[in-house]
C-alpha cells in the first residue's frame, strides 16, 4: 500500500499548476518504489517491473496539468498501474 504523506495534495497540486520539477522529483520519491513492488509481484521480473513503473511516471509527468483535476492521486495511480502491468504480463506470455 502507499503511504500517503500529508502533503503529498500540495506537491501534486504545484507540479500542476506550475510545471515544478522538484514537485515531481519529491512526488516521484515517494511513489516509484510502491509502483515497482506492486508491479514486481505480479511480473516476476525487475526489468519488466522498472519499465512498467518508469513508464507511469513519465504518464504521471506528461499528464501534469490534468492532476489539478483528480482529487484522489492514489486511485488515479491505481488506475494507472493497473493497465500497464496487465498488458505487459499479456505480452510477455
């Protein structure tokens, strides 16, 4: 499960507005780790798991500006992990 800091609305909140790269690298720190875990134990693989993780991340940077609308990170993560890591179990078979 990911531990939810309390400030993590207001780090989401000003990589969406302004575009704040230390917003992300403090957002990144503290989610990276739980996206790999979580995608380690269904793949089995580390690479897979990395790229997988990685790969939500850089969603979660491109899509910036649409954070300000989602009122709760964790389920759009959630939502977000979910896709990734399904197709590349699928894929991998």
């Amino acid at each position: 499960m990911i531990k939810k800091p309390p400030f993590l609305t207001d780090v989401v909140n000003e990589l969406a507005i302004n575009n704040n790269e230390a917003s992300y690298k403090v957002m990144f720190s503290y989610l990276f780790n739980p996206l790999l875990h979580f995608s380690f134990s269904l793949l089995k693989s580390r690479e897979l798991a990395e790229e997988v993780a990685s790969n939500i991340m850089f969603i979660l940077w491109q899509r910036r500006a649409d954070l300000l609308f989602v009122n709760n990170i964790y389920a759009f993560i959630i939502a977000r992990r979910c896709r990734p890591v399904y197709n590349a179990f699928y894929w991998d078979k």
